[in-house]
C-alpha cells in the first residue's frame, strides 16, 4: 500500500502539480480546521463555539496534551484555593443565608 501511494505522489509531481508533504505546522492547522468544522456543524451554539474549540485545538498540539492537562491542573488548583479565602468563603455563607443560592446535600 505505501509503495501504491509513493508511486502516485511521484507521477503527481511529474506531471508538474506540487504535492505539500505533511508537517506538524500543516497538521495542527488541519485540526484546528476539522475540531471548528465539526463543532460549528453542531447545534445553534456551534457557530459561537468552533472558533473557541479550534483555538483550543491548537493551543492542546502545540503543546502537547500532558502540559495542557497540567496548566489545566494548576488553574484548577488556583480557583481551589481563591474559593476557600477567609473573604469569599464569607460571601458565599452570606449569599446561601439570605437564600440566594440553593442548598447543596453537604449544606447543614
């Protein structure tokens, strides 16, 4: 099958037509455009949101998975511990008091 294909790339660029071989640059722009396709293709918030996912896309290969999830790790931590600051966790108590938010199952 490879030969099959080297074999037509070879008459293709004989012929004259310039053949782009595959490179990380084409291949992350290629997601990008294939994750905002899809998404955009989907439902009535597709069109708002495919241009977010392939932005996303992109960030995620060119830095790869395992330090995405990381920097995604390390934000999650710092919102963990913004929640739990004496100022907020005030404010939260004083919003679910006056009823604004519901009460969760660990709410006593």
């Amino acid at each position: 099958m490879r030969r099959e294909i080297e074999a037509t790339v070879e008459k293709t660029r004989e012929t004259g037509v310039t053949v782009a071989d595959p490179s990380r640059t084409n291949f992350v722009a290629g997601i990008a455009t294939v994750v905002t396709a899809l998404v955009a293709s989907s439902g009535s918030y597709g069109l708002a949101l495919g241009p977010l996912a392939g932005g996303l896309s992109i960030l995620i290969a060119q830095i790869g998975i395992d330090a995405f999830c990381l920097w995604c790790q390390d934000k999650i931590q710092e919102l963990r511990a913004t929640e739990k600051a004496p100022e907020i966790a005030k404010l939260v108590r004083k919003v679910k008091e006056e009823g604004i938010l519901p009460r969760g199952p660990d709410d006593a």
